[in-house]
C-alpha cells in the first residue's frame, strides 16, 4: 500500500479550507487531519497531529502566516507550502517565507471557482507531494540580518569561479548558501537560476541585502570581480572570457526558453578557461542541465559539489549530476558554504 501523507490546512477562510481540503482529499496518496483557522490553533495542533505537510496562508488576522511559520520552524518543524494571494514569484513577502523554513509556496487565486483551474490545482498538489519527500533536517529557520558591505572595487579581477546551477526549489538553497559565502580574495561566484529574469532581479536585489559579498546580475562583456556574486536567470546564455588576464562575461538571451542549457554553456566556457581553478555546484531543479558541465570540470581537474538529493525539493538535476560524476562531493544545501569556503582557502 502507498504512505498516506497527512496534511494540515491552515487559512482563515473556511471556503477556502474546504475547498483545498477537497482537492486533497480526492488524491489516494493523501489525506486530510486538520484544519486550523488561525497560526494559534496550528501551533497547538501540530504537536498532536504530527503532519506531514502544512500548507499556510500568509495573510491572515492575529499571528500571520509569517509569524506562524517562524513557531513552526523553532518549535515544532515541518514540511510547509504557502499558500496566499500575496506569495507572487518576486515578492519580498515569498523570498521572507522561503528564508524562514517554507519549502515551497503557491499563488492563491482571489476566486476559487473559475480561476482556481486544473493547471492551479495540479500545482499544489505537486508541491505538498514534493514537501512530504523533504526531510525533516533539511528545514530550518534561516537566521539573516542585512550586511553593509564595502563598494566593489573597480578592478579586482578574479582567479577562481564557482558556477551554481540552480531551477525548481532553488531560492531555499540559495538563501542557505549565499548569505554565508565568506569574502575571498581571488574567487567570483556566478549563479544559472532557471526562473523567469523579472523574479531573478528582485531575488537578486533580497539576497544582497543579507549576504556578506556583492549580489548582483552579469551583463555582456562585465568585468568578474572576486568576492562577488553574480546572478543569471536561465532565460539568458552565459559564458565566460579571457581578455588580457582578465575574465570576462558574455551574456545574451538564450535563443530557446524551452530547451534548457544555460547551466552547461556557463560550466563549460568556465572549464575551458579556468581549468583546475574551475569549480561547479549543482543544486535543486528539475531535468538534468548541468549534469555534463559538471563532468567537464572533473575531467580538466576542477571541483564538483553536488547537493544532496534527499534535500533537494526537485531531485532530477542533483540524480543526473551523480550519473556521471559518481560520488564527488556531495552534502545538504545548509553544509556547501562551508565547503567552498574550506576549499577555496586552501
């Protein structure tokens, strides 16, 4: 028989728990233990409940969603979608839901009949699936204040690049990655995201605010400057040039959106010009873009770390990473910041 995962709906609206109470409860695979219609009442039923899977509104009178998930992550943690009007990809609010232990977030519609369509429904039925495969030690309440940091340089040009490649359920590791990135002296980090350029930009913009290097986004022909981040959205073709000792980003729009690529085309230029002083990094997503860009770093003497599978919210780009790359290093989101910091200061 299946495992029948326990959900737990938190909203203030009783039209809107029945109805998501409805949706889940027509899937063999899960079922419904609970309904709350307040962060208080969920705060005092998980612990006797046991859920597997919370799903929570954000906006919601008293303790809000937020709030809400904060107890939920210090006190009782598990797995939680949010779910509100107010989570739009982009939004302060979802990447501050994200920050704070949710797995994963769904765009509710203000009216259920007619907008809340099949495509909508499917979707957060994917995502509580996915939540309920999560571990429980993969979640945690990230702790971040915002980081003055020094202007960037106008020229320090660097001599190692790590490439992150990154889709579904990547903002979680990247705000458990980024932020504790410690500032070296010779080393740039440039990151694929495959969400769309707008969302990239305002995540961009978020986690700058909380990370101790410079984030910011690579335009054509920007001059990569060591203890810097750079962020792409996969709806762009990033590559990688020398100019007089100089490393150099090339950027345009990826010809087709559909095919993904972005992460092999950055991994690959990366490889060819900084060899053994290359280093890839796949994380969360799904398909397998990246897979054979990480192969090529190996195989000029360069570094691959792979997330963990078991933390990964989509698994499929980490799995094909591990086909070919074997058992290179691989560890949790949480534990990768270290690392590259251990080995680049080597």
């Amino acid at each position: 028989m299946p495992k029948i995962y326990k959900i737990l709906v938190v909203d203030d609206s009783k039209v809107i728990r029945r109805k998501i109470s409805e949706l889940i409860e027509s899937c063999e695979d899960m079922t419904v233990i609970g309904e709350a219609e307040s962060g208080e009442s969920a705060l005092r039923m998980i612990p006797q409940l046991s859920p597997d899977v919370v799903t929570l509104d954000i906006n919601m009178p008293g303790m809000n969603g937020l709030t809400t998930l904060k107890h939920i992550m210090l006190n009782s943690p598990v797995a939680t979608v949010m779910l509100s009007s107010l989570t739009r990809e982009g939004a302060l609010v979802t990447f501050d839901a994200l920050r704070y232990g949710s797995i994963d977030f769904v765009f509710k519609p203000t009216q259920l009949e007619g907008e809340f369509a099949a495509e909508q429904k499917q979707r957060l039925l994917t995502k509580i699936r996915l939540a309920s495969l999560v571990k429980i030690d993969a979640i945690q309440y990230i702790r971040a204040k915002q980081t003055p940091k020094s202007p960037i340089p106008t020229h320090s040009s660097c001599q190692k690049i790590v490439v992150l490649g990154v889709a579904e359920g990547g903002y979680s590791s990247l705000l458990k990655i980024i932020p504790k990135l410690a500032v070296n002296s010779s080393t740039a980090y440039m990151v694929i995201l495959y969400e769309a350029s707008q969302d990239v930009k305002a995540f961009t913009h978020y986690l700058n605010r909380y990370s101790k290097i410079p984030v910011t986004h690579a335009s054509n022909n920007t001059l990569l400057k060591a203890g810097v981040c750079y962020i792409n959205s996969g709806e762009e073709y990033v590559t990688v040039h020398e100019d007089q000792g100089d490393l150099i980003s090339y950027v345009s729009q990826a010809p087709f959106s559909s095919q993904r690529g972005s992460i092999n085309m950055l991994m690959f230029s990366v490889a060819e010009v900084l060899t053994d002083r290359a280093a890839g990094v796949i994380l969360s997503g799904a398909g397998s873009d990246g897979s054979e860009g990480l192969e090529e770093i190996t195989r000029v003497g360069g570094l691959a770390i792979i997330q963990s599978p078991r933390t990964c919210l989509y698994k499929e780009m980490a799995l094909a990473a591990l086909d070919v790359c074997e058992a290179e290093q691989v560890m949790s989101d949480s534990e990768i910041a270290s690392q590259l910091t251990t080995i680049l200061d080597d």
